[in-house]
C-alpha cells in the first residue's frame, strides 16, 4: 500500500536551491512526489510556496523522506507540539531524541513557536517550561530530568537563504571554495566585511593554526588584535609555543624566518619556550614579567582580548595555559562560537573543525588554507554564509591586515 505525505517549503526556494534539493532528495530515497500548488514571488523580496505530497511504498521510507525534507526546510502542515521526554538520568537522552542541525530552529511548545537558543548541530533540545524556553546542549550536559524534544513533530528548521541580488563575498552564488577568484579583490571584500562587522558592535573570531607563524604572518595578524579588529582567539598549544618561540628567539620551530636558515641548537627553542612560560606561570605572567614583548600572544595579553588554547595528544609541554581537559576546551570553544560574527579560519583544519562544529550556519565564515581538501571540508560541514580561500596564508593575512587598517585610515 502506497504512504504519502503532504509538505510544506517556504521563503526563497528557488534562488537558495532548496526546491531542488528536495526534489532530489525524494528521487534519491525512491520516492515520489506531486507538487500541488506552487506560488513564485515575483519580486526581489517576494517569498515563494509550493506544496507537495510525499509517497512511498512503505512507511519506512516516508519516514526517511520526511527527516530528510526537515533537514532542508520542509516542515508539515498544522504540526503538533513537539513531543517531550525526561531524561532518564545524566549525559543520557530518551530514545528518539531530536538530534539538531546548525540552522536555526523553533519548537512548538504550549501551541506557539519559540526558538531554540545556541543552535549547532549534534545537541539535544531542552525545554524549559517555566520560562517556555528551549536551548541545546551536547549530550554530556544533559541533566537528569530535563525534557528533551524526540522526534521531529513540532520542530521547524529554516536554512539561510540567499535572496536574489544578494552581494558582497557572502551573497548568493558568491560563496564556496574558489583558486581562481581574484584574491586581492576578494580579500579588500573581506577586509571591508571585519570593518563593518567592528562598526556594527560585533565580534570577529580568529582561529589559528602555527603555519600562520611559520609563514610570518604573525606579525599582521597582531596588528589586527593591537588595533581592535580581532575580539578572540582560537588556537592550540603549538600556535601559542611558535608564536611566543619566534619573539623571544627569531625563530619558528627552529627556523629563522626572516632567513630560513636553522641556528645552532634551533630545534630547541621550542623547548626553551615552553619551559620559561611554565617558569613564570602562564603567558600573561610571562608578559608582564617581560618575557614575552611582542607577537600574537603578547597582544592579546596586552589588549585584554581572550584566547583558547586547546590540547591535543600530541602537544609538548603543554603551556600552563592549555587546556588539556578535552570537555572543558570543548565548552570554551562552545563559548567564544557562541559570541562570534565572523570568524577566520586561517590554515588550521582539526581547530577550525572543532569551532565549526558550534557555530550556527548564518555565523559568516571565511577559511584560508593553501589545501583545497581542507578548505572544503570544512566549508562542507554546513556553514551557508562561508567562503573559502585556497592561497597561502602568508599571503592572506598580510594582505588582510594592509586593506583594514589602510580602510580605516583613509576614512
């Protein structure tokens, strides 16, 4: 016996590509569909509908059809509240949890629509019935007895949608991950966008990996943090040790960078590094007592602009101020995604992975890698309003640093 459906899409589906891709997602799952009415806006600004039912051989399958129209917009008529679970006990959901996307979304709670706070993807939804509130939170935050959202009745996802005529770097059909744009005026774009991100009091997020030390961007892109156009920094142990290795003895992981030669005992000065930060007790102390006296790090220190630096395995040391605590680095990052406009990516791909997994996909995104593998994978995670920059980032960030403070100047 055949099962259909009747769904929903709304808002610019056509120029965001969402018609298309749900069409393609029925045909993918061995469904059938009949669009029974469909409404084009004729303007600009004019929102399109269309609905259209659902069928297949079996309710399995329906089902299947039906999570995947919810992930991209679809939603179904006349839904219910959404259905509620206690859960059973700490850092443990209830069978059939809702798992989140990026996008934002609303629940239906006590017949009205209430959005869900802090989306990102991979969270359960907890409402708050005291205050009608629904927030996500990660699976080991989960509290005995919160009622967490199951299934998908009486939840509505709304990608972002790039409207026709959308301009600038993050407008329609100017995203993705591009060799081949012209870089220099790509980056003026991405400059003018941190300017107007500061102008309208928000925050950028700089993500970091130790190439940008490496390459000698460093001193640029402690520029931007000295004249205010970096509001936090997300990196690792090793961004930090290279960073504050190359202030202290002209060197990254050994290598002068000025001359590429590698001084005697070089490979040592990592080393060296970490064992004077951990003598003072951390980067801030080790500023203060001059040890430290230029480079990222020092800006940051000096321009109260916070930083996390999250561990890994393999690090040496750690610097005092790693956080090896894998939980506790997650929930920092969490914090500073939660807070950020836009953030840059810049040649680092487990770092920019693990703030990509928090941010909401309208947070605006720019990654610069010299691999293009890298750059679409992440770009590939689910940020609608990203773009990509395959190019050295000892090219970028100079050149980024020179269009925000040549801007600014000439205004």
């Amino acid at each position: 016996m055949v099962r259909s459906r009747t769904v929903e899409l709304e808002g610019h589906i056509i120029d965001s590509g969402m018609m298309q891709q749900c069409f393609g997602v029925v045909m993918d799952l061995d469904g059938e569909f009949e669009v029974e009415e469909f409404r084009v806006g004729k303007h600009k600004d004019e929102e399109s509908y269309a609905r259209m039912s659902v069928s297949a051989e079996d309710e399995e399958t329906v089902r299947a059809i039906l999570h995947e129209l919810h992930q991209n917009g679809a939603h179904v008529p006349n839904p219910s509240d959404a259905e509620l679970k206690p859960a059973p006990e700490n850092q443990v959901v209830p069978h059939g949890f809702y798992s989140t996307t990026n996008h934002p979304t609303q629940v239906r709670y006590d017949g009205e629509w209430i959005p869900v706070e802090n989306i990102e993807m991979d969270c359960a939804i907890v409402i708050d019935p005291d205050e009608s509130r629904a927030t996500t939170k990660v699976l080991n935050a989960i509290e005995e007895g919160d009622l967490v959202v199951t299934d998908e009745s009486g939840v509505r996802v709304d990608p972002p949608e790039r409207p026709r005529g959308g301009g600038g770097p993050f407008g329609f059909m100017q995203g993705g991950v591009s060799s081949e744009r012209p870089s220099e005026s790509l980056i003026r774009e991405i400059g003018e966008t941190i300017v107007e991100t500061k102008e309208e009091g928000g925050k950028v997020l700089a993500v970091v990996g130790p190439a940008l030390i490496h390459s000698g961007a460093g001193d640029d892109l402690a520029r931007l943090i000295r004249e205010g156009y970096i509001d936090m920094l997300s990196a690792g142990n090793g961004f930090a040790v290279h960073d504050i290795e190359r202030g202290r003895y002209g060197t990254s992981l050994g290598m002068n960078i000025e001359t590429l030669e590698h001084p005697r005992k070089g490979h040592k000065h990592h080393i060296y590094t970490i064992s004077e930060v951990i003598r003072a007790g951390g980067i801030a102390e080790a500023v203060e007592e001059g040890l430290i006296e230029e480079g990222v790090m020092y800006e940051c220190v000096e321009n109260d602009v916070p930083y996390v630096l999250a561990g890994s395995i393999r690090d040496d040391g750690p610097l005092p101020d790693t956080i090896t605590d894998a939980v506790k680095a997650q929930n920092a990052i969490r914090e500073q995604a939660h807070e950020a406009d836009l953030v840059l990516m810049l040649s680092t791909l487990l770092h920019s992975v693990a703030v990509g997994n928090c941010l909401p996909s309208t947070t605006r995104v720019v990654c610069v890698d010299i691999n293009p593998a890298t750059v679409t994978q992440l770009l590939d995670r689910g940020s609608a309003q990203a773009i990509g920059m395959v190019t050295d980032v000892g090219t970028f960030v100079p050149t980024l640093a020179e269009t925000v403070l040549g801007r600014v100047s000439s205004d």
